[in-house]
C-alpha cells in the first residue's frame, strides 16, 4: 500500500517539469521494482528482495529510468569563455585536476543531469551530483577492470540520487558509497576526490582551467536554480529515515567517511583566510583546510614513508604548508620542497547538506 507523503511548506509548483526531474505529483511513488529487473520488490516493508536498503524507503523521483539524462563527453570551455555568462559568481562547482588538466563542474549544469561521465586527464571519472542532498562525489568509471558510465535511476533514498551503472545496470547509493542492487550489490566505488567553492574564487585561483559548457545538446536554462527555496528554506520533498536537529537541514558542511564513521566540519570553524585543522579521526591523522564559506578540503598526513605532516596555512591563496617547508596545493599536490609531485593520500569526504549525512549514518559527530 502507498504511503502518502506530506509536501514541505516550500513552493514545488514549477520544479523541473520541462527537464522530465522530481515533481511533486510523484512524491507519494515507492519504487514498485527493480529497475535492473534483478528484483520485484513491491515497496511493502518486510522484505528487501535483494537491496541492501530499506525497499519500502527507496522512493521513485517521478521521471523514471534516465529521465534526468546524465552528460556523456560533455564539451568543455576556458573558464574565461564569453559562453560562461550562464554562471554567477556565487555559484558552486567542483573541481578536479589529473595532471595539468584542471576542470570544474558547475551546480548549474549538475541540478539538470546530476551525473557528468567524463575524461578528467588520466582520470575516467562519473562526477555524481545530488540537488536534493547537495553531495557532490567524484566515482571511478572502472568496473571490475571495465569502463563504465553512470545515469540516472528515478529512484531515491533518504532524498538522496541511486545512480546505476550501465555496465550492469546495478544500483548505487551515492552518500552510502556502495553498489545496493543488483549484480555488483556490495562493491565500493573508487572515491575520486573533489573540491567544492564558488565560481568567483574558482577564476582566480584556476584561470587557465576548462569549465563544462552550457552546449549540452540539451534544452536548459542552466541560469535558472530549478528548485525553488530549497536550498534555503526548511523541509525536504521526500522523507528520510532519521532527522538530526543539531544543526539547520541545509547547513554545507564537510563529511569525512572512514570505517562508515562520519564526523562533519562547519564553516564556522575558520575564518575569511585559508586556515587548517590536524586533527585525528578513526585512527587517521587529517589535515581540514578550510576558508569560511568558500571551501572545505580534508587529506591525509601520514605519508608512505612513515612521516606524518603538520599542515598550516602559508599566507598564500590556495596554498599550505608542512613542518618540511613544503608547499601544497588543494588537490593535495606538493607544489615545491624535498616533496615536490609527491601528493597527500586521500580520504573519503564531499560537501552536503548536514541532514544527508546525519539520515545516513546516524552516529555523525560535529568538530568540535
């Protein structure tokens, strides 16, 4: 039987309804099956009928199986480029470098297609966005030693974006980072690290970095936000399985993931200059470098030989630096010293709102 889902005081009327995306006549919809066709599951509570998650929580966002259409190669532009007047200064992007390719993928061109499979230098990357969560993650197209690409599945847990890959068509939670359903349930993708600010800062510090063109192939009007006050008012479009009042709903904060422990960073704990934490979580040393309500990045410190770094800020926009003298950039790359190409391991960890990762993993911590 259909639970009936209570719409939040917000406006929905005119969300996506061009773009085929969630819309509030469907937010009543479980998932009444597998769309890999693996399973036929009926959204009754009881059973699970091979998903790892709650089948009566996966809920279908309304257009159905890549009816948010993912970009596939999109075209990409210096970020200088007239065409880019579609971005505002504050708008968000991620960001990622392999090699001497620098790229940003704009929120503006994510709220419409949530995922980007693209070639980022060496890197075969899905670039995984959540309009509804706001969780931007950065997942390897390799499978099992095959190339993939990722789309969209209309389904939603916890609000949040299920991926599938088209490789299996196996189904993915995107906070949760594992493979949920289907051939590859269980299997962990490879986490490429991103980095989220907004665009302004983004020209300065990368003028010479490519940006995703507003040329999708695709009719959008990618200088519109489709859905409405979300992003600041209070209330969710669909439900989530637990709701954590330590903090405002949509607050951006830093989520690191390790051993599916979360501990989450706020802006608030660093000033208008580049500032950074170390700090220990799960046995990690961490290094959080931070600018109030520009960026949030988090590494690790412990290097293969053995040496663990005290990172601190350099003066320098974009730039810190260790007890060696080294000077690291915020892709984690050493940037001058002893350890120069050398890079900083990585740690699971994205932006998002705070309630995604408190409805995910229910023992979240906050620094302090």
């Amino acid at each position: 039987m259909k639970r009936k889902i209570k719409i939040q005081t917000f406006l929905l009327a005119a969300i996506i309804f061009v773009a085929g995306c969630e819309t509030p006549e469907n937010t009543t919809g479980k998932t009444t099956g597998n769309t890999t066709g693996n399973t036929t599951g009926s959204g009754n509570s009881g059973s699970n009928d091979g998903w790892l998650i709650p089948l009566d929580e996966v809920f279908d966002g309304g257009p159905g199986k890549d009816g948010i259409p993912a970009l596939n190669d999109p075209e990409k532009i210096d970020v200088n480029h007239s065409d880019n007047d579609y971005l505002k200064n504050g708008d968000l992007v991620l960001g990622i470098k392999s090699g001497d390719e620098i790229t940003a993928y704009p929120h503006p061109i994510l709220d419409w297609h949530e995922i980007i499979n693209d070639k980022a230098g060496d890197l075969k990357v899905a670039v995984t966005y959540c309009p509804l969560t706001g969780t931007g993650v950065g997942w390897s197209r390799m499978i099992n030693n095959s190339l993939s690409t990722y789309g969209v599945s209309g389904l939603l847990y916890n609000t949040n974006l299920i991926p599938y890959d088209r490789l299996t068509g196996s189904n993915w939670s995107q906070i949760g980072l594992q493979c949920v359903n289907g051939e590859l349930i269980g299997n962990i993708p490879e986490i490429i690290q991103l980095i989220e600010m907004p665009w302004e800062l983004w020209k300065q510090l990368y003028p010479d970095s490519k940006v995703i063109s507003s040329s999708t192939g695709h009719s959008r009007n990618y200088g519109y936000y489709p859905y409405g006050g979300y992003r600041t008012e209070q209330g969710l479009i669909f439900p989530i399985s637990r709701n954590d009042n330590r903090l405002p709903q949509k607050e951006r904060v830093l989520g690191i993931i390790i051993n599916e422990k979360v501990r989450v960073y706020r802006f608030e704990s660093f000033s208008n200059t580049l500032e950074t934490l170390n700090v220990q979580f799960e046995g990690e040393n961490l290094a959080i470098i931070g600018r109030k309500n520009q960026y949030m990045i988090a590494f690790k410190t412990k290097m293969e030989d053995g040496t663990s770094l005290i990172i601190s800020p350099s003066g320098k926009e974009g730039i810190f630096i260790d007890q060696e003298g080294n000077e690291w950039n915020l892709f984690g790359e050493a940037v001058s010293g002893q350890r120069q190409a050398q890079h900083l391991p990585s740690v699971n960890s994205f932006m998002g709102y705070w309630f995604s990762f408190a409805a995910f993993y229910p023992e979240v911590s906050i620094h302090p």
